[in-house]
C-alpha cells in the first residue's frame, strides 16, 4: 500500500503504534471506522510480515465482512467470545481452578451444581470445560457469559497466561469496543500490563453509539491517565449538511463532525456536500397514518424498505402496524401464563405449601390472586373474556406441575435485543423450534420466489429429477402461498406431506413437551406469520430503533413513544421528563443513532407534545423545521 493514500487519522494511529501506545480511533455515524480499521490492519501487516495480528469484532457479519477486506494467513479476525476461548481453553488444569472459585463467590453470576453432590469437589469437572452455546455447570458445559468471567479472573490471576497471549499475538485490534464488555477491557489494559512483553491494543468506535447497558461505553479513564491515546476522525461520509448540524448538537463528547474532503464522498453530490432535511412533526392526534399522509412525505415511498425506515422503540409499537399483533399477543401477554406466574410468585414470597400434582385448577382455588384496584381475584377477571375461558380450560385439569414449566417469552418469537454475541446465523437464535420450523418453510418459499434456486435445493429434502418434479415443486409453493388464511397447523402439516419441509426431531419434540404453546400459535392464520417474517427479515418499513445500528437509509422516520418502557424517556431529550442520569444518557445517544442513519430526509414525530417539548425543539431543530400536524 502506497503510504500517501493512508488517512491522516491512520498515518496518525501508525505513529502512535511506532511508539509503542495503545490508541483509540473515535468517529461518528458515517465517518468510514471500519474502512480505517482495514487501512490499519493492512499497513500493519505490510510493516510487520512476521508479527501475528488479531482484530476482535462484535458478530459473525463483521468478522465476515473484515475478512472479505482483509485476507492474510496472519491475521485471525473473530467474535469476542470465540476469540477469548480459543486463548484459554488449553489451560483445563487454570480454567477448572479458577470456575470453582467463580461458582464459589459469595453473589456468584454462576448458579451452584446440586448441592448434595459432592462429586464436583472431589473430582472437579473430570471431563473438562467445554464452551457451548447453553450452560449446565455439573456436566462442566459454560456459556457466553461464563467465558468472559473466566477469562478475565484467569489473566488477572496467571501472569505467565498474559506473557503467552502477547506472545502469540503483538497486534490486537477491537471494533466497535464501546459495547464490549468492560471484562474484555479490563483483559486488555490492565491484565496484560502485568507482562512485560510487548503487544499494541488498538480499538475503533464511537462512544455515543453505546446503545447497550452491558458494554464499557467509553475508554474516558484510560485515555485519562494516558494509557490509550486518542486519534478522532472528525469527517462523516452518509449524512447531508443538516444532519450533520443536529447531531454535533446532540453528541455529549468533544467530538465534531465535518463534512468529508472526499468529493466523491456518498453524502457529496457535485463537489458539494448534499443539504437534506430534518422536521420534527407533532399532532394532538394519536393516528401516525395521518402524519405519514401529509405533505412533508409526498416524496418518501413507505413501500420501499430499502429506502425508507419508519423507527419505533418496541417490537410491540410495530407488531399492530406490521400485522403480527395476535403473535406478539401469545408470546408477550398471555393471560392464563400470567396468572400462573402471579401464582408461583405468591407461593415463593409466602412460602406455601403446595402439591405440585394438584390440578391447576385446584392450584388457582387453593392460591388466590387479587386484582390490587378492585381486590377481585385475577382469575376471575381473566376468565370473564371467551378466549380465556377456552385457554383455562385448556390447562385446568393438566398437573400444576406441568403449567409451571410452560414458557412463554417475547425473545422465543422475536429473539431481536441485539445482534447475537457469537452468531447471527438463524440457526442459533433463541425462537423456539415452531417459530424456527416456520421459518424454514417461509424460507424456502421466499428462495424459491427468489428465483434463488440453489440455495432452496440445499435446504430441502425435495428432488427434482425431472420436468413433472419442477412443476409440482412450483405447484406446493403455489399452493402454500395460497394458504395465508388457513391455520398455521394446516400450513405445516401440508408442507410435511408434500415433501418440502419434513417435521423434524426438534419440531416433534417441541409438540409433544409444549402442547399449550403449540395449541395457541397453531390456531393462528399463517399471514400472522409471514407478516412476523416480513418484518423480522427486514422486508418492511419498520424497525426497531436498536436494531437499526449500522444501517441507513435514504428517508428516515423517528417516532418519540417511549412504550411504557421506563428505561427511555424521550421528553428528556428536549430538558423535560425524566431526571434520572441514566435514562436521559441512554435516551440521549439511541436518538444520535436512529437519526444518523439517514443519507437524506428525517423526520421525528412527538404524539401531544407540552409547550416546553415544541419550544425546545425548535432550539434544536431550529424554528422553521418544527411543524404542527
């Protein structure tokens, strides 16, 4: 690589290295950091042909993504955790010593095994440690969260773990460190520093895209006392002039964008950096149809997900809008699972007694819950609408026993808090094996209609030999799609029987230990479902406002409802509502990431604003673009 087409920032990163400091490269929304990452990388390399580099990243998207750029037989590019497991999973004789010790802590994360076997102490983890993707500690089996513990008690105990690991790697760099976990950090810039050895830690991000509670948010404290020097990319690449503005306004950092030297920039049309437009909209009416109808849209197309985004805090704000609300409704808010959660509660707070292989029915009458307003008993409150007679009835005679163990939870349908730490691949999701058996059949009619034929021949067990095979292949994915108001039941049972998709292990053994979930979802018309795949697939106009983190669009809507979530508080963004730190920082910096998303429009809309809120809009958005619907 020929050094005058580096970055100054990456000229700048490549000085610090020569003198041997840690450093961080910090820039906005747009400001190309994994393009400098690569630049790094490369240049590292090219000046270090014998040194061994490792770039750590948050998921599988991004460890593909840098290895399509970056291909070198001594770069090793991976996720967090695959990363930190693959440094100590050789060192059984540390890792069992230093769990036991972990499981042992007075407020241990990690649950005890049985307490009345004492095979774990006395032969502790015989068969090893494993890293899988669920946990069961007396089978010596650790998870995601496991290995971040372990990791980090292993190099602050084991100074000759940190000399190995800079031996094997003199180059670490890590992308988008401010939602890594402060375990990894505290790996990286206090443990290490133990060995005398020499390595370069070098991370890139952006502090105000924290969007998640459990990652270290900024590197204010090393930086401070001089152990990372900081190297900030002030140019933004995506967002026109006007957004640019409003998000130097919003950032809580010293950190100022400019507009990219780069003529050929996207956000550059001409040799000029494109104006764009930024609206904050409000209306007393709670109807969002009625604002994305007026004027101030004539010219987005609310039909082209790939250019236009409408962005909600909650998958229960989008779930009516996207038409998946009776699904939402099963996972999130059933009524009977409710009630038998307020039952469990009331027997662990006041230690009753219970026969577990009492009826749930006996169970309801033996523990009575009271409605807190009118001290009526829920279950009578519940039961007064037909559908949840029919699903009491369902269960009122079945073991209390059993209606315990029934899970039911938004994550097993949705499973979308945040991209996966180790993987994004469907297969590794947490939706339940329904959900998932469903969108192996959605799957396989969307590759098909696709025209994307050969990945729908490696995911079915369908042949096709001959002519007559093509057309009755064509005439099942007709048929199913034309199946949209029959019953999910229905939809699998012929998708089964015509060969396409073959009810599995996983699937039959879901039915026959869930029979009250596979009851509900099964009742449900299959374009609930492939409204739900649409939306979870990216194929409508709505998202999430975490989800969209490293995207963008042409036009981006923003609504400000909080959605009974008491974590976010949009008020507070315009200096009212909420006064707790934490909410006001949280909602402070999901607002900079929703709105720089967009390389040309945004619109925020506020439903009945107070008079402050608007007045204090219009200080950040500026007079003219504050309007009343």
């Amino acid at each position: 690589m020929v050094e005058k087409k580096l970055e100054k920032e990456v000229k700048e990163i490549l000085t610090h290295i020569e003198d041997g400091h840690n450093f961080l490269l910090s820039g906005g929304a747009g400001s190309g950091k994994t393009y400098s990452l690569v630049q790094v990388v490369k240049e590292v390399i090219r000046q270090n042909p014998k040194s061994q580099v490792a770039c750590i990243t948050y998921t599988n998207a991004a460890v593909r993504e840098i290895k399509e750029r970056v291909g070198h037989q001594n770069l090793r590019v991976s996720t967090i955790h695959d990363f930190l497991w693959d440094m100590i999973k050789s060192f059984q004789r540390e890792i069992k010593i230093c769990l036991l010790e972990l499981i042992n802590e007075p407020e241990s994360k990690i649950p005890k095994p049985d307490a009345s076997s004492n095979e774990l102490y006395d032969n502790p983890f015989e068969g090893g440690i494993q890293y899988q993707e669920y946990l069961d500690i007396s089978k010596g089996v650790i998870s995601h969260n496991e290995v971040l513990l372990l990791g980090n008690l292993m190099y602050e105990k084991y100074i000759r773990l940190c000399d190995i690991f800079k031996d094997k790697f003199q180059f670490i760099f890590l992308d988008e460190y401010q939602d890594t976990s402060p375990l990894i950090i505290e790996i990286l810039l206090d443990h290490l520093n133990k060995s005398k050895k020499r390595c370069i830690i070098g991370f890139f991000g952006d502090s105000m895209q924290s969007i998640y509670d459990d990652g270290i948010g900024d590197l204010n404290k090393y930086i401070e006392s001089g152990e990372v020097v900081e190297v900030q990319k002030m140019q933004n690449r995506r967002n026109p002039q006007s957004v640019i503005e409003l998000a130097n306004r919003l950032r809580l950092d010293s950190l100022r964008q400019e507009v990219s030297k780069d003529d050929h920039a996207p956000n550059m049309n001409n040799g000029k950096v494109k104006q764009g437009s930024i609206k904050f909209l409000y209306s007393q009416e709670d109807n969002i149809d009625i604002v994305k109808n007026s004027d101030y849209f004539n010219d987005w197309d609310f039909s082209d997900a790939k250019s236009t985004k409408e962005l909600n805090l909650t998958h229960n704000l989008i779930a009516t809008k996207a038409q998946f609300r009776e699904l939402m409704d099963i996972y999130d808010k059933d009524p009977i699972i409710e009630l038998k959660k307020e039952i469990v509660k009331k027997i662990k707070n006041e230690n009753i007694s219970i026969d577990e292989n009492l009826t749930f029915a006996d169970v309801v009458k033996q523990v009575p819950i009271y409605y807190k307003k009118e001290m009526k008993k829920i279950d009578w409150i519940l039961l007064q609408a037909p559908i949840n007679r029919d699903l009491y009835n369902f269960l009122q005679n079945r073991p209390f026993s059993e209606v315990r163990e029934i899970y039911l939870d938004k994550d097993s349908l949705i499973d979308d808090k945040k991209d996966d730490p180790d993987d994004n691949d469907k297969k590794n999701t947490k939706r339940d094996k329904l959900i998932k058996h469903l969108f192996k059949i959605q799957d396989l009619i969307y590759y098909y209609k696709s025209k994307d034929y050969n990945t729908f021949l490696r995911k079915t067990d369908y042949k096709i030999n001959n002519v007559a095979d093509k057309k009755k292949i064509n005439d099942i994915i007709e048929k199913i799609n034309n199946m949209e108001n029959c019953i999910i039941e229905k939809v699998i049972d012929f998708a089964d029987a015509s060969g396409l998709c073959k009810k599995d292990d996983h699937y039959n053994d879901f039915v026959k230990n869930n029979s009250y979930v596979f009851y509900r979802v099964c009742q449900v018309k299959f374009n609930c479902f492939q409204n739900l795949y649409d939306y979870l697939e990216g194929f409508t106009p709505f998202s999430t406002q975490h989800k969209v983190k490293g995207t963008e669009f042409s036009n981006v809507l923003v609504i400000l409802d909080n959605g009974k979530w008491n974590q976010y508080d949009y008020a507070s963004l315009f200096a009212c509502g909420s006064e707790n730190e934490k909410v006001i920082k949280r909602t402070h910096k999901l607002f900079y990431v929703c709105c720089t998303r967009t390389k040309n429009n945004l619109a925020v809309y506020y439903h009945n604003p107070s008079s402050k809120i608007i007045e204090n809009a219009k200080k950040l958005f500026g007079e003219d673009n504050v309007h009343h619907i």
